[in-house]
C-alpha cells in the first residue's frame, strides 16, 4: 500500500480503484501528465516484490523459498511476468470493472458486502472512507 501512496503523493498517478486479495492486485489507475504507464508499473511491480522479499527474508525464510526461480536476471519471482493491463476507454467499461474489483473479495469469500474488506476502494465508494488517502472518485 505504501507504493500506491507514493505514487499518488509523488503525482505519478490518480488511483480510482483498488482491491488488494492474497495472491494478486486489481488497480484502475491513471498515469498523470508527463508520466509513463509502463515506467510506473515496472517501479510499482519492482518496489512491492523487494518488499515482499525483505519481509519475508524477516518474518518467514522458509515461504520465501517457494518464490525462488532460475532467472538470469532475478533470484525471485512475485510478479506475474506480464501482467494483464487493459485500456478503459468507455465510462461503461470503467464502470463495469470497477464494480467487478469491488466484488472480487465477495466472490473470494472474503467479505459479504464490498465495503466491509478494508483492502477495496468500494469503502471509499460507499462509505466515503479512504483509509490509505490514495482514491480518486470516477467522476472528478
């Protein structure tokens, strides 16, 4: 979470939606001016997973070494190596995968109504609380 903060107090992004599950992440964001998409992904995606590896390395050694791979140009694998990314260019499309990501830890069976997960931006949609200060409503 404290990457997605980053991002958005460096203005690199507006985040418009979020929900962070166990295995993986869903994000609606938006480069802003004078900023790369494939830039920022690639900081987001390098940042977390050396996160993931120092607290790991601290707290559980022995889970690190499921993520161990034979890489030339890595020790450990986090990430998806390409992950999906999709342009939203319709307010139907936007909309359509924001409430897909406010689901996601309703169909996980992680909550029963969406805003009751505290790693969503659906608290911040219906609630009006952004606890992680990262949310840009859609419609500004």
């Amino acid at each position: 979470m404290k990457c997605l903060q980053y991002l958005v107090q460096q203005k690199r992004v507006k985040v418009f939606a979020f929900a962070i599950m166990s295995n993986h992440i869903h994000l609606i964001w938006q480069p802003l001016p004078g900023q790369n998409l494939q830039t920022i992904q690639h900081s987001f995606l390098k940042h977390t997973a050396q996160q993931f590896k120092a607290d790991l390395q601290h707290c559980n050694a022995s889970l690190l070494q499921q993520f161990k791979v034979n890489a030339k140009d890595r020790t450990y694998q986090f990430w998806e190596r390409n992950s999906l990314s999709i342009e939203l260019r319709s307010s139907k499309v936007f909309h359509q995968k924001m409430k897909y990501i406010h689901q996601n830890p309703v169909e996980a069976g992680l909550c029963i109504l969406p805003e009751e997960y505290d790693y969503s931006s659906a608290r911040y949609y219906v609630l009006g609380i952004d606890d992680f200060g990262i949310v840009t409503h859609a419609n500004e």
